[in-house]
C-alpha cells in the first residue's frame, strides 16, 4: 500500500514538472515568434501569439499546431502612392503546419476581424477630405471643391463596400447639389474613392466589411495562410 502510494506521488509530481516544462516551452514559442513575424509588403508594429492546445511539445514534434491566435498592432502598406493603415488583425490559425527549420508556418484555415481607424481611412482618401462615422453603417466624408474660384464644403453620407477580395470603395449615397451645374460630379471626385487593402498574410482576403463607431471593421478569411518569420 505504501508503495502505491509512493508511485502515486511520483505519478503526480512528473506530471506537474511536464506541465510545467510544456507551459515554459509555450510561453518561449510564442516569444520567439512575436519578435519574427513578417508580412510581405508591409510593416507591422506589434505583434501577439497565442499558441492553444496541450500538450505543446507533442504538437511541435509533430510539426503541426491545432490552433495560433495572432493579434497584429499598426500594420502599415503603400498601394499607388497612398499609405493605408490597419490599426489591427485578430486572427485564428487553425491546423498550422510549420515550415523545415520552423522559419515559417502555414495555416489550412484563418478567420479573423481587421480595423482601420477613421484617422487612417482620412489619411488613406484624397487630399482635404475628411472620414468619420456617420452612425447606422455608414461614413461621414467631408470635402472642399473650389467652384468658380469660391470654395464650397459638403458632407456626404457614404457606403462602404468590398470591391473583390482586397479593395475597399467609398461611394457616396447622395451629393447635395443646390442647383449648381456640376457640383456633384465634383464633390464625387473628393469624396468618393477606392483603396486597396494590402498587409495581410498571404492568403487571406476580405469577407465582409462594416462601419462602426470605432472604425471599420473588416471580416477577413482565408485558406493556406502563410505567415514568414
């Protein structure tokens, strides 16, 4: 009986230092790849892992990890001479196979949300136009023509759609005119436009997009995901 007890104890106490040693293996993994995460053609500021599944070592021996939540800070692309700003990615990694010598690591599927602040958006549009929310879905652009040498302001309430898998369209609902030959076409000229989202890990591309008081939020899909470290 003592025995058994004995085994027990020992039992128990391997188990805990496993534990232990597995959660300590994590919490390096996750270091090492926050501090080599890359996007082709973009820059990111800050980077979060989150390796999920127990145990690790027996996932990372088989090269292959169930579940990797990533949250990426300030990721920042340039598309036709415009910066265009994501002030975040979550996303989770399902099914991650690691790459020979794990210097990168590719995902059978990824879902997640990216959010570009209005500033962002403001800075990404045309020169003196001005995005916020415009409340229920939309966005409020503001913009200056010059007609007949006589600056003229109009806010316009705007949809904002997807455009294929990676370009995001701002299209005003209506221009108020007043009677003044050709000031919507102007104003359109400001107010509406096109940009593509770039930054992303390859494979992903946008789902579904939405306007909100923080920003704009971006579904984001893929299959085979690809993140280089």
């Amino acid at each position: 009986m003592r025995a058994l007890r004995v085994l027990l104890v020992v039992v128990v106490v391997l188990g805990g230092l496993f534990v232990a040693v597995d959660r300590a293996a994590v919490y390096f993994a996750e270091s090492e790849v926050e501090g080599r995460i890359r996007v082709e053609g973009a820059t990111v500021g800050s980077a979060d892992v989150s390796i999920k599944g127990f145990p690790f070592l027996t996932q990372l021996a088989g090269s292959q990890i169930d579940e990797v939540d990533v949250e990426l800070g300030n990721i920042e692309t340039e598309t036709d001479g415009r910066r265009l700003r994501i002030s975040r990615m979550n996303a989770a990694l399902h099914e991650v196979r690691l790459t020979s010598g794990y210097t990168g690591a590719t995902a059978a599927r990824a879902d997640g949300t990216a959010v570009i602040s209005y500033k962002d958006l403001t800075e990404a549009a045309s020169g003196g136009v001005a995005v916020e929310y415009g409340g229920n879905g939309k966005v409020k652009v503001t913009g200056t023509v010059d007609v007949l040498g006589q600056p003229i302001s109009r806010s316009v309430l705007s949809t904002v759609t997807l455009v294929g898998d990676h370009t995001l369209k701002v299209h005003a609902d209506k221009v108020p005119g007043e009677g003044i030959p050709g000031l919507e076409s102007l104003v359109r000229r400001k107010t509406d436009f096109q940009r593509e989202v770039g930054g992303l890990p390859s494979g992903l591309k946008l789902q579904k997009i939405q306007p909100t008081a923080e920003g704009v939020e971006i579904s984001v899909t893929g299959k085979d995901v690809q993140l280089a470290g």
